[in-house]
C-alpha cells in the first residue's frame, strides 16, 4: 500500500517543443522545474507514473544535516533556508516543522560514532550537540531506556512528503511549467553532437537541455545510452500510526528504530538497523565498487535472492525509440513493505517509550531507494552526452535536501551561478 498523494491536475499530452525537458517527477524534478519556471525558462516534467509516485512520497520525510559527509552539508543547509521559504513560495502547506532531530546510542561504540561526526563537521559551526541520557529524557521524556548518549540538532526539522511533492508542483504548474503523466521518455535525441531532443512513448519533444531525475531508473535509462551509472537499490519499509500522545514532537533515530511525529498526530516509524537489499544482476556487476559500504553496513542489510531479481532480469537493458521500455512495463516501483522489519521497529520502539504500546498502525508502506558508492548523489552533467544533466543518486537523502538540490540542478542547467559549489557531485568521481 502506497501513501496517499495529493492529486494534482497536469496536462494529458506533451507540447511539441521547450527548452528543458526533465525526465522524472519525483521531487527533485518537481523543485527543478520550480525554479526554471520562476526564471521564465520554458520547461517540461514528464513522469512515466504519477508524480512522486516512488521514493518522494515513500520517504520519512526528514530534513536533516546530522549525519550527513561534511561535503555534502552546504546543500543542507541551503535546503534549510529554502524548506522555510517554502510555503510562502508554493503557497501552500507542506509540512514544514523545525522540530529538531536526536540520535541516540545504545553503548560507547555507537556514541563514538557519533562523537567523530561532531568532530568531523565542527568547522561548518552547526547547532549540533552531545547531549547525556539525563538529557535524553529530559527532551524525550517517558522513557525506560538507559543510552550511552545521543547528537542532537536542534535546527534540523521533517516535511511531508505527500504534501511537499504536490504543492511544488502546482505551483510550478501556475507558473507555465508543464508536467505530463504516464508519458515514459525511451531515449534521447541528438543533433550535432548534443542533446536536440526525446523521444517518449508520445512521440518526441525538441529541446535544448535535458535534466534526468529518475531515480532509480536512472541508470537503466543511462545504461541503454552506454553510460554507467554505479547505482544500487535498497527497500526500506515504514509504518504509520494513527494519532496518539507520543512523548516529542523531535524526531529520534535509535540505532534499530525511528520515529517522528506526522502532521494528523500519529508517527512514521521504521526500522533504522535493517533495510531491505534484494539482489539483481547490478550487484554482480557492481559489487566490488560498494565493497567499502557492504564491509561497513553488512549488519545493516538483510540481503535476499528472490522475486525481485527475477522481474528486475525480465526488464530490458538495450532498446530502441520505437520499443516499449523497462518504463512502460513498470510505471511505479511499488515494494510491499516488510512486515517482519515494521514489526521489530515497533517493538524496539515500545521497549524504549512505552507510551507507544497504545500505538494502532494506520498504514504501512515501502519504498526503493538508490544508492550510489560514497552515498553523495551525482548533481551535474554528463560529459559524454552534451546536453544532459543528472540529479540522481540521493542515497536515501534527497527529499531532504531537495529544494537545494532541484535548485542546484536548474542552475547547472540554465548555466546560472550555482546555490552552492557542485563539485562534490560531480558525475566524473564515478570515473
């Protein structure tokens, strides 16, 4: 079961010609084709299901800079500046709440972890903190755990991502972008030695730049161009609860549970020690280059060899503009979450607040994630396709860092000064 989206009206059919096309509706495009819109750059989105029908709505839905590579903060903390302004810009609610997040360690190992980011990031002058168990409860108060301590970042915050998504998109709707739904783009078109065009499933757009969000399909969309893409899917599974008193309105990740409160007073909540790995033939042919990741995070994943690897072995890998593509035969990745995981959150979860015994479940989703090497996403352009930029790769962290992100994306594409310095992202670190 997928969360409910707010419905948005596009357009049926796609235009003739723009100037930027972007390939994926999820947030990242949406915010993308926001601030080309505002520019008055013309600009269309085309989504092969329905917007932020995948991750973007699937996603926890915090806004967080605790945690993340110190190279990768800037675009936090731009995201932070934009996620307030946002409601005012789109006009609308999205959730928005600077509530602050806290992790907290259950023995010295884990608070040593989090002890070496604090040092790692101190030159960036962040509001993040070490706080004692005595003042875990006293900012989470009720609970019958005793930690070894926990990092807490008072300015971090949560939005919802199935509001989010929505009012970006209308908004830019309003201001002359156009967004087509299940309108799958097969390929690129190219003139002279640079991007002139795609070709979807409609017919083909001309246009002068082409800024790929995909996702997850990303790289098989890249791959059919003969460009390599080092993504790996992860599931993460989630539950909601309906409303009830929880004991904060901070969001808390434990080292085998989060949770965070929702905008109708229940709580998302997942399993933050266990996500879903399930093996395709891209782990074969990618392995050795996440090696670092799996010797790090082994305990973290639960690898599986089952039906996903057969239906992701059934879709194409190489196809033509006339074909029907890997994005036609699955319009949206729709996991079904893992019981077995929600379950052990709640019980841990349980086991540290007991105030979350009354908790009744509300609904329960998944959704796939895709991972790059270093966990940095790829925001920049493809050097061997002239015309195309990527914005791929978020790792598990882009509805965070979208509107910073999806702006960073319309300037390299637009050739504005940047949000903040790319480099980190560039495509070529992959090479």
């Amino acid at each position: 079961m997928s969360p409910t989206i707010t419905p948005v009206q596009t357009h049926p059919r796609q235009p003739d010609a723009t100037t930027v096309v972007i390939i994926g509706g999820g947030i990242i495009g949406l915010t993308a084709a926001l601030t080309l819109a505002e520019r008055n750059i013309p600009v269309v989105v085309l989504e092969k299901g329905r917007i932020a029908g995948e991750q973007s709505s699937r996603n926890l839905g915090w806004v967080r800079k605790t945690n993340r590579h110190a190279d990768d903060i800037p675009l936090a903390l731009a995201a932070d500046r934009l996620w307030a302004e946002m409601p005012q810009r789109v006009g609308s609610e999205v959730g928005y709440r600077q509530a602050g997040i806290l992790f907290v360690a259950r023995n010295d190992a884990q608070m040593g972890m989090h002890e070496g980011w604090l040092k790692s990031v101190e030159h960036l002058n962040l509001d993040s903190r070490l706080l004692s168990n005595s003042e875990i409860a006293q900012k989470v108060p009720g609970g019958s755990t005793t930690w070894s301590g926990g990092l807490y970042t008072p300015s971090d915050a949560r939005a919802e991502p199935t509001l989010a998504a929505s009012a970006i998109a209308r908004a830019a709707i309003a201001k002359g972008a156009i967004i087509v739904e299940h309108c799958a783009v097969r390929t690129l078109v190219t003139a002279a030695g640079r991007v002139s065009g795609v070709v979807t499933e409609q017919g083909e757009i001309r246009c002068e730049q082409v800024l790929l969000a995909g996702g997850l399909w990303s790289r098989k969309f890249l791959g059919n161009l003969g460009v390599n893409l080092p993504t790996l899917p992860l599931t993460c599974s989630v539950l909601r609860t309906e409303p009830m008193d929880g004991p904060t309105d901070i969001a808390v990740g434990a080292p085998d549970f989060s949770f965070r409160k929702h905008q109708d007073g229940g709580f998302i909540i997942t399993q933050r020690g266990k996500l879903d790995a399930f093996l395709t033939l891209d782990h074969l042919l990618l392995g050795t280059r996440f090696l670092p990741q799996l010797r790090a995070q082994r305990d973290f994943l639960k690898i599986s060899l089952g039906g996903y690897f057969f239906k992701d072995l059934a879709l194409a890998r190489r196809w033509k503009a006339t074909d029907v593509t890997p994005f036609e035969r699955v319009r949206v990745q729709d996991p079904a979450a893992n019981t077995a995981l929600n379950s052990q959150a709640l019980t841990n979860l349980k086991a540290a607040w007991p105030a979350f015994e009354q908790a009744r479940i509300a609904s329960a989703w998944a959704g796939t994630i895709d991972v790059t090497p270093d966990s940095n996403p790829v925001i920049g352009a493809v050097a061997s396709i002239p015309g195309l930029t990527l914005a791929s790769g978020f790792s598990g962290h882009g509805f965070g860092t979208s509107p910073a992100a999806g702006q960073l994306a319309a300037d390299l594409v637009a050739q504005h000064t940047p949000l903040i310095d790319p480099t980190p992202y560039r495509f070529e670190r992959f090479a």
